[in-house]
C-alpha cells in the first residue's frame, strides 16, 4: 500500500492540450506525482467520476486593485479578483503593475507586489505597464526588473495618460529585446478615437452606446500596423492584447504568415457580446463599455475562425471591473458622457465557463482546445510552463473538476467579484468548475471558497524571448557595422 500520496483524483476523465484519457490524478504536497489507473490510496480521495479533470486556467491579461488610465481605482481586490477567478476555475493570474507618468517603475512593481501578496489566493504575476520611458526607466529599471521575474511589459497606444508614441515604442521594443521581455500591446489609434469622441460629445451623442461608435473598426487595424512595423524594425516579438475586428484578425493572420513573431489574445467580449449591448436606457449601457468595444456578429464569427486557425493563441479575460456607482462607472456623477465612464468588465469568474459552454457544450471546438486557449497556451507564451498550464507529472497541482453536465444560469448575485454585476446575466451555459485545487489543496468546493488571502504565490518568469536576430535584423545590424554605428543596440 502506498502512502505517499496526499490526494488522489481518480474516475475522472483527464484533459490535456492535447490528449483526454482516464485516469486517476495523484497529488504530493503541492506536485501531481502520478498519473495512471488504479493509484493510491491518497490520504483524500476525490471522485471524479463523469467528470472532467482539466489543469486549472491561465488568465493572462486581468486588471487587479490597478488605478485606470483616468484615475479610477478598480472595484476589485486582490482577494475579490483572485476569489472570483478561483470559483471560475482559474488558479493563475497575470494582472499589471502600472507606471503612471512621473513615477519609478521599480517603485511601482514593489508596490503592485505588495497588495498582491497580502490578498492574492491564487498564483500571479506581472505585467510591468511603463507609460513613462525615461532614460533611468530603460536603462537601469526595466533590466533589473526583468532580470527579477517580471519579464513582459504593457505599453498603451491609446488613452491620454498612459499612451506612448512611436518614438517611446521603438525604445522599449528595444530594451524589450536586449533584455529578453515580451511586450504586450494595446493597440488603437489615439488621434482616431479622440477625434471621433470629441465630435460625438460636440454634437450631443453622449449615450454609452456611442462609445462604440468612437472607436471605429480602422482604428484597430492601423494601430496594429504601425506597431508590427516598429516591432519587426527592432525584430521584437509582440502580444497584440483583445483583438476584436475582422480587419484586426487579418492584420495579425499576415504578419504571422510574414514569419513575423507576432502573438495575439481575444477575450469573451468579443466572442459573445455586441455594440448592441451597450444599447440600453440612460447610462445602463455603461456596463458593457470596454475598449475596444464589442463589434458585431460577423467580428464574433472572424475571431472564432481565427482562433481555429491559430492566429490568436489565447483567450484573456481583460477582467476591468469597476462596479456600477460612483465609485466607478458613475464617478463623474449620475449622468456622465461616455467620455467620462471608465472602460472595462468584470470577466475572471465567467471566462472559463462561458468558453466551455461555447466550445465544448455546444461542439465549436475540442475538449482539448479549450485546455490549449484557456491554460497550456498562456502558460507556454508567458514562460509559466510546465510548472502551469498542463497535467503532467512535476508540474504544480492546480486542477478543475469540471462538470461538464451542469447547466447554471449566470445573475448578478452568482458573482463574487466587487463590480455588483456581469455582462452576462441572463444566459445559461452548460459546464462548471466543482472542485479546485491550486498547489494541491482545495480551494473550491460545493460553491465554497476556502483558501486564505495572500496564500497566492509570486510567480517569477524569466525572459528568453531574445533568439538569434531575424534575417531583416542582421541585414540592418550588418549596414550599420559598414558605417561603424550601432543603432539597434541601446549602446551608442
Ligand atoms: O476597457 C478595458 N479593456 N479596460 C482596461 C484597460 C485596458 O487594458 O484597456
Ligand atoms: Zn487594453
Ligand atoms: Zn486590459
């Protein structure tokens, strides 16, 4: 009789990025040890018979306790945020530590990391957002920075306060690329939307639903244009964040044909809501206003192909939650301008179900799909792999029991998040998260949250994105030597 195991998850079917099979999960401390029939016993056993053994989801790209490019603090904490992914089945998070102008970097990670690990209850890292690319910021900050774990970094190409210019870009795709971060964009056209806003509101249409309209479909593809030139100038690789247009998709679906090292995300936003959402009485609509905005239905059917062909590789939540009052959507007083609405969703909790109930339950895609967009996907791209994202020996226990027959119907009171609501009330999907383990304890059970804030780990990822320099590169480092410059290299 073997001892050794804490927990064993047997009878249920197991589901990898690319294999599902039967078998029995055994867990020591905080490592799944062994994976085969017939194991244990384990001092607990979990029947997962019927039931689908999935590792636990990735989430990428998530807003936590962050104040918004206006200055809005997010309705969440780390504890609210985490708890929330946690029941949606969730187990790691890659959230953001944001430099707003005039502020040092290293600073702002240390205190970004603090909140986290007093409150975080699930396994995180960071995305460092600099919006303000000093000289000290580029040449000391972000090398040590990412040389401690924080290897990818958020640069806006919008909103007024965070937003970068070309010049700004070519330098940090170029720290980025001596330092061997990824750098993950979001990427629209600042002086397009502007424009449009500011003649929207000029001429009355003030109504969330006009949010939308400001950010038009082009704004999308000619950002994602210009910033794939600039990386392929410096042979950066990039992470376009929430494509959402049809014309975006393509943009992407070209340079990666190109050869070019371009990897991009969608979110469910765009996969199952419209600008139809934000059609609602008075400032209702403001609770479906996220940028870029949802499109149409035809956006939803190009992304979905998209995603089949893999063009796009994950599916984040960009959970933004701001809750519906005056502490958020409504901060500028009852009646605000969709000029004046912070931007963004609550989306951690629901991510997970609401792709299952799409792909799985309504037979779009494989088991072993949703496992590769949702978890082993973003593991691999932001180097949290093997230890994240799969099911295989060594790698850290996180593990979803996922009832796969289950329906739920999805209302405001479900969520634990603190915006108070969810885009998506009123829908039933088919799929739930019933058991969760992160690191081998349980963290979920019968609906019950039982883990402690700040029992989340800091997960450190190292770069490794430098390679060898693509052919385009070397013919551009080749001319400089001709005439003793060295322009793509911070060294003068
Ligand atoms: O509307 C959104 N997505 N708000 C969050 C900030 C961001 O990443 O755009
Ligand atoms: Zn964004
Ligand atoms: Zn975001």
């Amino acid at each position: 009789m073997d001892n050794s195991y804490d927990i064993i998850i047997r009878g249920g079917t197991v589901v990898t990025a690319s294999d599902r099979f039967q078998a029995d999960v055994a867990i020591a401390a905080d490592t799944i040890v062994a994976v085969g029939r017939g194991l244990g016993p384990g001092r607990r056993e979990i029947d997962a018979t019927g039931k689908l053994v999935l590792p636990g989801g990735v989430d990428a790209h998530c807003h936590i306790e962050q104040l918004s490019a206006a200055g809005i603090m997010n309705a969440d904490t780390w504890e609210s945020a985490t708890g929330s992914a946690a029941l949606g089945g969730t187990t790691t998070v890659i959230s953001f530590a944001a430099q707003h102008m005039g502020l040092d970097l290293t600073q702002v990670v240390a205190d970004y990391a603090a909140l986290a690990r007093n409150g975080a209850i699930v396994d995180y890292s960071f995305h460092m957002i600099v919006s303000d690319p000093t000289e000290i910021t580029l040449r000391d900050h972000l090398p040590a920075l990412i040389r401690e774990g924080h290897a990818s970094i958020k640069v806006f190409m919008t909103y007024d306060r965070l937003r970068v210019h070309d010049e700004q870009m070519l330098d940090i795709l170029l720290t980025a690329r001596e330092n061997g971060a990824l750098v993950c964009v979001h990427a629209e056209n600042h002086g397009i939307i502007a424009w449009m806003g500011k003649r929207l509101i000029e001429r009355g249409y003030t109504a969330p639903k006009f949010h939308a309209v400001s950010h038009p479909r082009v704004s999308e593809a000619e950002a994602f244009n210009r910033l794939i030139a600039m990386a392929a100038l410096i042979d950066q690789p990039i992470m376009i964040f929430h494509v959402s247009t049809v014309e975006g998709a393509a943009v992407i679906r070209r340079a990666r044909g190109e050869g070019l090292k371009v990897f991009a995300e969608t979110c469910p936003q765009y996969l199952f809501l419209t600008a139809q959402d934000l059609d609602k009485p008075g400032v209702e609509g403001a609770k479906w206003m996220c940028s870029p905005p949802p499109r149409t239905e035809m956006d939803q059917e190009a992304l979905w192909r998209a995603l089949d062909l893999g063009d796009l590789q994950t599916i984040s939540s960009d959970h933004a939650p701001y809750a519906f009052d005056e502490s958020g959507k409504l901060s500028s007083g009852p009646n605000p301008t969709f000029k004046q609405v912070a931007n963004g969703l609550p989306g951690l909790e629901t991510r997970l179900p609401l792709l299952f109930d799409a792909m799985v339950s309504k037979g779009r895609m494989s088991l072993e799909r949703f496992v590769e967009l949702t978890a082993t996907a973003p593991a691999k791209i932001y180097n949290l792999h093997p230890k994240k994202g799969s099911i295989a020996i060594g790698a850290d226990a996180d593990i979803v029991v996922w009832n796969p027959d289950v329906s739920v119907t999805l209302t405001d009171a479900l969520m634990h998040d603190r915006t108070g609501y969810t885009p998506y009330a009123g829908r039933t999907v088919q799929g739930w998260p019933v058991i969760v383990l992160r690191r081998g304890e349980v963290i979920v059970e019968n609906g019950r949250l039982q883990a402690q804030p700040g029992s989340g780990r800091f997960l450190p990822r190292q770069g490794g994105w430098a390679a060898q320099p693509s052919e385009r590169l070397q013919a551009e480092m080749d001319a400089e030597r001709n005439f003793g410059a060295s322009l793509f290299s911070r060294a003068k």
